[in-house]
C-alpha cells in the first residue's frame, strides 16, 4: 500500500477519570518529557516536531506517546500535523495542584554537575 493511503493508528486517551497517579509520576520522570510539559505550561498547543528537545523523531513520539497514555497530554491531528495539549483541566481536576508542584520543584532542582 502506498504511503499516502497508510492510515495513521487512532491516538488513544484515557478519560480524565481514568488517568492514574502512577501513570502521571512515570510519564513526568523524564527530562525530555519535562521539558515538553515545561513548553506546554508555557503555551497552551503546539505542533509536535517544534518542542525544544535534542532527541530523534522516533523517540520524540515515544515520549509523545508515554505522556498521552498517561493522560498528560492531548493530541490531535489537523491534516499533516498532529498538535499537542496539556490536559491541565483533567489533571487539575484528578489531583489539584499535582502538575503545578512537580513542576515549580522540577524549576528548583539544583543543575546535575
């Protein structure tokens, strides 16, 4: 089958009452998914191939696909493009403050020498 007519596989997303805490402590105990969190924050979506990060595509959407499973993230595609959202709302409402705190201790980590 040619390339062009391949369909992408479905994006799967637990629902905001299903994302477990362990799931969210693993997905976040990462630097690169760190730092895509940390852009998130920053800026509400963005399209995945333009994150701040120094790895390989294919391990990009490795840890695309950890945060998403996770329930960290949102993606959707809009034609060739697949966009990235935090899902603060769901996280908040799960475990209020969780995402804020790990974050405000990740900012104050002491650099690795």
């Amino acid at each position: 089958m040619p390339r062009s007519q391949r369909r992408r596989s479905a994006l799967t997303h637990p629902d905001a009452a299903e994302i477990d805490l362990l799931d969210v402590l693993h997905a976040l105990a990462d630097p690169t998914r760190m730092t895509i969190v940390r852009t998130l924050r920053a800026e509400p979506e963005r399209p995945c191939g333009t994150f701040p990060v120094d790895v390989a595509p294919s391990t990009l959407t490795h840890h695309f696909r950890v945060l998403r499973e996770a329930g960290v993230i949102h993606q959707r595609e809009d034609g060739n493009r697949r966009w990235t959202a935090l899902r603060l709302a769901d996280l908040d409402g799960r475990f209020p403050g969780l995402l804020d705190s790990i974050l405000g201790a990740y900012e104050n980590e002491p650099a690795a020498p």
